[in-house]
C-alpha cells in the first residue's frame, strides 16, 4: 500500500470501524483510500490503554471478515508476538512467539523475530 503514513482503517459492520496499526491486502488500492477491503492480515500493537480491546473484542471482531487469516499483536512491554491464525475449517490457532522466524502462509511472508525485537 502506498502512502504508509496515512490511516487506513476496516469497517467490520455498520456499527464496527477499526484502524489498525498495518494491515496487508492482496490488490490494489486507490491512493486515497480510507477503507481497505478484505484484509489478509492485520497487526495491532498492545498499548496499555487498548491491550484488553485487542486480545478479546478485536481478535473476535477480525476473523468475522471471510478475509482475514492471521491476526498479529505485537507486545512491546516483554517482547512477543502473539499470532492468530485461521485454519481451513475455520477454526483460530494461537501461538505465542519470542524469536525465531514466522512464515505467514500461504502468503510466504517471514518475519524475523529475533530482528524485529533486536
């Protein structure tokens, strides 16, 4: 998505808006686009104001979009990410990660945890 410093955010329902920290769709999107459409991924990263909201009515709230198959929550406080994935029977598989590498699939996205907490 071009334009990184603009807030983009995702319409649940019609009483549901969140804007989340990044977001990864597969497409293009206009480059005045407040709304990305179907969502792959979403990140948020824990504050202590938001924490509660984001593990429970965010993580539900998410995977009530067809699109979304990996929810990400980045904890800064004690270093962790916290990944949310959806399997093909739509069932939602949690792992806590300190280091090494995710491989987000079937995106083949990596990350390099070990990288990104230094």
């Amino acid at each position: 998505m071009r334009g990184a410093h603009r807030r983009c955010h995702r319409e649940i329902d019609e009483q549901t808006v969140y804007e989340p920290d990044a977001l990864v769709h597969c497409g293009a999107v206009a480059a005045d686009a407040i709304v990305v459409p179907d969502p792959v991924i979403v990140v948020e990263v824990l504050s202590p104001s938001t924490a509660g909201r984001d593990a429970a009515a965010k993580l539900e709230d998410y995977f009530r979009l067809r699109s979304v198959s990996h929810y990400l929550v980045l904890k800064t406080e004690r270093p962790a990410l916290i990944h949310h994935h959806r399997h093909d029977d739509g069932s939602i598989a949690t792992t806590i990660l300190h280091g090494g590498v995710l491989v987000l699939a079937p995106l083949g996205i990596q990350i390099d945890l070990d990288a990104l907490f230094g």
